[in-house]
C-alpha cells in the first residue's frame, strides 16, 4: 500500500479501481505538469549540491533551467499556450522561493528515498519520500514537495466530521508510521 493508492482510494474507490487495479492511463493536468517539473528541478538543484565538494547550490539560473528542460519532456501532453503559462509561472515563482530559501536549506539531505517491504499490523506499506533532512540528535525531517495553494484543511488532523484528516496530514503521517517501521539506525521523525 502506497501513500497514493490509499489517497486515491479514499477518494473514489472507482478511481482507485482503474488507476491501480486495471491501470488505465491518465491524461496529465497543467496543475500536474507544474508540480512534476517542479519536483525535478527541486531534486536536481539538490542532487547537485550533495554531489559538490563544498556543498553548495547551483545558480537560480540553473534551478529554472531544469525546470523548463522537465517542462519540455512533458510538451507532448499539454498544449503549447499551457507550455508557455508554466515556463512563465515557474520561472517566477521557483524564482522567488530559491531567493527565500537559499540560505535556510538543510545541506545533510536523502534524496528519494525508497521504503520497500514494510509491513505494520500485517499491512505491507511502500513509498518514496522525496528528501529526508538529518537534524541534530539522530532526528531528521520528512519533506514532501507541493507547489497547490496552501489550505490549512490539508494539514488538519483527524476530526469526526473528518476521520481521514487532511491530505497533506495524512501523507506525512503515512511517511512517518513507514520511516519509523523502516529505519534501523535509530533515528526519530521529527514531528
């Protein structure tokens, strides 16, 4: 069980019954493209520092560019109006959150971590955490790359009217229950 089948399902179960059981192919959104590209620039702009000896970060130039060569792979699936409005939106913003972040990154990262063969209460469990951040102390953090709009409902706990808690909740809590069932080192989850 991924964290993303589960979120499928919770949402429709028909959906779930054709992404994951009969894998029936989906179109790709500019909403998708735009967090795919994203993605790959944020792990390519840190693959790169890990990768460096001083353990710098590359230029903003750099980090937009791999943006916009990921944006290209996906020009087959999106109009090119669409192609342009994300070059444009991620050029921007991207822009702005390496100025804000620059000096703030953690610099002792993993990145795309694969968990395999995990099981808890007999439930096999899977995923792929995009970054894990090692703190002090034998803590590290979990990060999830998102680039929606951020709603507080997403991150909300568990309620009555609401038993499955926020999606964005609900996928760092799966993340941690399969962290913490995997790592043999001793590490927390820093909450």
């Amino acid at each position: 069980l991924s964290i993303s089948a589960l979120n499928s399902y919770l949402y429709c179960p028909l959906a779930f019954y054709f992404e994951y059981v009969l894998r029936v192919p989906r179109l790709l959104s500019e909403s998708a493209a735009y967090g795919t590209a994203a993605h790959v620039a944020l792990h390519r702009l840190f693959y790169q520092m890990t990768q460096s000896k001083p353990r710098h970060f590359g230029a903003q130039q750099a980090f937009i560019g791999f943006f916009t060569e990921e944006l290209e792979k996906l020009r087959y699936q999106l109009s090119p109006e669409a192609i342009d409005r994300l070059r444009e939106r991620g050029a921007y913003r991207l822009g702005q959150y390496y100025q804000q972040k620059l000096g703030t990154w953690n610099r002792r990262v993993v990145l795309e971590y694969t968990i395999r063969q995990v099981e808890v209460d007999g439930v096999p469990l899977t995923g792929t955490i995009d970054k894990l951040e090692f703190l002090k102390q034998q803590e590290v953090r979990i990060v999830d790359y998102k680039t929606g709009k951020h709603r507080k409902e997403k991150m909300r706990r568990p309620t009555e009217k609401n038993p499955e808690g926020g999606s964005y909740w609900r996928q760092l809590s799966f993340y941690k229950v399969l962290y913490d069932a995997f790592d043999t080192q001793g590490h927390r989850c820093h909450s």
